[in-house]
C-alpha cells in the first residue's frame, strides 16, 4: 500500500494526481498495490486547495487518479461517491476498479480464509518487542537520524564535560517521540534519558 501526500505537486492534489498515481505509481514503476490517502486529505481537495467544488467532486478526482481508500473521519469525502455517480463524475466501473484493489488485498491477507490457514495468523505475540526487532528499530533510527555540521568534532560528547544543558519543552517529554499513527513502546528514551546515559557520571546535565 501507498499512502498519498496532503500537498499539491506541479497544480495537482497528491492524493488526486494523475501523473504521480496513475503515470508514475502505476505505469512506470509497476506498482499493483492500493493507495490510500493521508487522513482528511481528499476533503482537502475541495475545502482546502480548492480544485473541487464539493465532496463529490473531489471523491470522483481522488478515484479516478488512482486513490483507491479514504483514511478520513466522520464519513469523509468518499461517502459522497453514491452521489458522485448520480452526478455523472465517475462511473461505477471506475469505482469498481478501486474495490477490486481493496478486496484484492484483504485476500492477499488472508482474511477470508481460516486462521489455521493464514500464515500471518500463525506469528505469535512474543514476536512483537523481540530482541531483533528492538535490534531492527535501532538501526532505522541511526540511519534516519539528521545531524547537524559537526564542527570541531564535538560529537560524539566527551565522557569528560563539566556542565552540558539540555533544552527546549520536548527534551523529557515521551509524546513527542510518538507522532500519530502509533503504538506504544514497551519502553521509551527521551533525548534527555539518552544524554544523561551517555555522558560521564561527572558530567553536570542542566535541563
């Protein structure tokens, strides 16, 4: 699954852009996936860019470019479809084109099918939290991270500071670590923690 973008590129809504869902995703890079859109993103269409004159333009823009799910709240945009219909926007075989992706892969997943059946089902909880996976978290978080120039080789720290002050509101606060669309760690380090662990037991933390 691919998730579109709230922003415009070159004019066109991400999650309503034929060239980068249907041109680029799908013919040059093969993509036989879903899309769905980022939350609230197709109401963004009509409210917020303005490329639409009302939910059930901006759902037939969104399906016929390729978006096929809405992540959305309280109905969204899509539940404007039926109307879309009436309206001559889209057709129901356009639609139907997305449903097919859905289903598609629901049953990819395994979800009609008995759980004996589904390998997916057969993973055990103990596997969530496992030492590889905490192994595999830390490795995505050191080749994601961005630092900024290190002039002078000041990183690493020097076991030996004096003083070092740590501040700002999110330095020791373990929500901001979280974003949206998350779980929960089964333990949490705030930057605060982290230097504290990391320098000597000399050193001065001010925060």
């Amino acid at each position: 699954s691919i998730m579109g973008a709230y922003n415009r590129t070159n004019g066109e809504p991400c999650c309503a852009s034929p060239t980068l869902l249907q041109k680029i995703l799908r013919d040059e890079w093969g993509f036989d996936g879903y899309v769905v859109s980022d939350c609230g993103a197709i109401d963004d269409i009509h409210l917020r860019h303005k490329v639409a004159a009302t939910p059930a333009e901006a759902a037939a823009m969104a399906v016929r470019a390729g978006c096929d799910l809405e992540c959305g709240w309280c109905g969204g945009s899509y539940a404007a479809l039926t109307e879309a219909v009436q309206q001559g926007l889209i057709s129901e075989a356009e639609i139907d084109t997305a449903v097919i992706r859905l289903f598609e892969a629901r049953m990819r997943l395994g979800m009609f099918d008995p759980a004996e059946r589904v390998p997916y089902a057969q993973i055990p909880l103990s596997v969530n939290d496992s030492p590889a996976h905490r192994a595999l978290a830390l490795q995505a978080a050191r080749e994601s991270i961005v630092l900024l120039k290190n002039a002078g080789d000041l990183l690493p720290l020097a076991k030996d500071l004096k003083t070092l002050a740590v501040i700002g509101p999110n330095a020791d606060v373990t929500d901001v670590l979280l974003g949206n669309y998350n779980g929960f760690p089964s333990k949490a380090v705030t930057p605060l923690e982290g230097i504290r662990a990391k320098v000597g037991a000399q050193t001065q933390v001010l925060y």
